[in-house]
C-alpha cells in the first residue's frame, strides 16, 4: 500500500468506514481500497497529486479506468459470492496542503 492509499484508508476509516481490503488485483486491472460504509460495499480509486496546477486528483480518473474498476469490482463481488450486495464506487482525491494534507472525496462518483 503507497502513501496515498493509506492516507485515504485513515481518512475514510476517519469518516467511520470499515477497511475490507487494499490492492486487489486481477490481470484486468486493480481497485485501490475496498471499504463497508454500513451495508455498501465501496470500490475506492485513490489519486494522489503533488501539485493541482495541471487539474484535480479526481479529474485524473478516465473513462477507461473506470471500466477497469468496475470489471475487477465485478470479478471481485463473484469470487466472494457477493452477487446481492449494494455497491458504490468513489474516489478520493489527495494533495499536499500545508504540512498535511487536502482530501476530497467524491461518493459515487461514477455509479
């Protein structure tokens, strides 16, 4: 796990999240972090950015990265027989303010 990923488990573990798992991967693609917000399963695209000047950590995450997430989200709720669970997919956005930390957190934002 890199330090963004981790930063935004804390966080978001923070906001009263349940950590599931982190870096899933399949040969098709990865899902950052995988978070319970109550009874959703969250699927969590982590971007983290020195610097916003050429756009925001969340303007990062393509088209063709969220096609990604959703195949290996699927794969992912099939092999743990997960078929009937509630999921959302956020991202979460990190940059350096200061000596800590800026976090935006988008939910849902690409269901």
């Amino acid at each position: 796990m890199n330090l963004g990923e981790r930063l935004a488990k804390e966080y978001l573990v923070a906001q009263g999240l349940r950590f599931v798992e982190a870096n899933f991967r399949l040969r098709m693609g990865e899902v950052d972090l995988i978070m319970e917000d109550g009874d959703v399963l969250v699927f969590v695209e982590v971007k983290y950015r020195s610097s916003e000047r050429y756009g925001t950590s969340v303007e990062q995450v393509t088209a063709r990265k969220i096609q990604k997430i959703r195949l290996v989200a699927q794969a992912y709720l099939q092999r743990y027989g997960q078929d009937d669970v509630v999921v959302r997919f956020d991202v979460v956005g990190i940059s350096p303010k200061g000596t800590g930390y800026r976090f935006n957190w988008v939910k849902g934002a690409f269901e």
